[in-house]
C-alpha cells in the first residue's frame, strides 16, 4: 500500500535509539512514509510489539524524531527489524521522510 524506498550504503540512512538503558545503532534497509526496516549494529532483543518513543533516523544530513512499534523481525534477512512509526508523528518530520522517499525513487528512474 505505501511505496518503499531502498536505502543503498551510499545513501548513509541511518538510525539509534535508546532501549533499556543502552544506546543501539543500525542501518535503514528501506523506508516508507509509514515505517522503516533495519538491522541494528549490535545484538539488541526485542520482541514484536516493543514500542520505541525516541528514534532519531539521518538520511543523508537530514536527522528526524520518530515513534516507532516493532512489528517483527525477519532473521533469515540479517535480523532485519520492521517498525511501523507512530501516527503522532510530527508533519515536519514526515515531511523529511516524504521527501528522503521521493529523492531515493527519483534516483533510481534516473538511473534507468
């Protein structure tokens, strides 16, 4: 239903979170206006359902605050983690996201 934009190294789509008391960090593999999957850079357990308040994704230069809830987590891809944010995201920050989302796709017709 939502367009999902790949993240490529090159892209430095980025994010931590605070869980537990310990700073975890990780790599967006690709995002959408709704939600992000990733894997984290350090071993970190989570059980769907866990509901992260303060995750701050850079894509690219761009830094964002955002709510998110671990739907699950695919362990065949790398441990790849599926959050979907929070509906209380601020319109500035979704914005950010909406136009980080464009620019990958746009890229990539170009690309072509």
């Amino acid at each position: 239903k939502y367009v999902r934009a790949e993240c490529r190294p090159q892209d430095k789509a980025t994010f931590n979170v605070k869980y537990d008391g310990e700073y975890f960090a990780g790599s967006i593999v690709d995002i959408s206006a709704v939600g992000i999957a990733c894997t984290f850079d350090k071993s970190i357990q989570l059980k769907p359902g866990t509901d992260l308040n303060d995750m701050q994704l850079k894509l690219r230069a761009v830094l964002c605050r955002v709510g998110g809830k671990l739907i699950g987590i695919n362990r065949e891809t790398e441990d790849r983690h599926v959050f979907l944010f929070s509906s209380e995201i601020d319109p500035k920050e979704r914005h950010k996201i909406h136009t980080f989302v464009y620019d990958r796709l746009q890229e990539s017709i170009d690309a072509l």
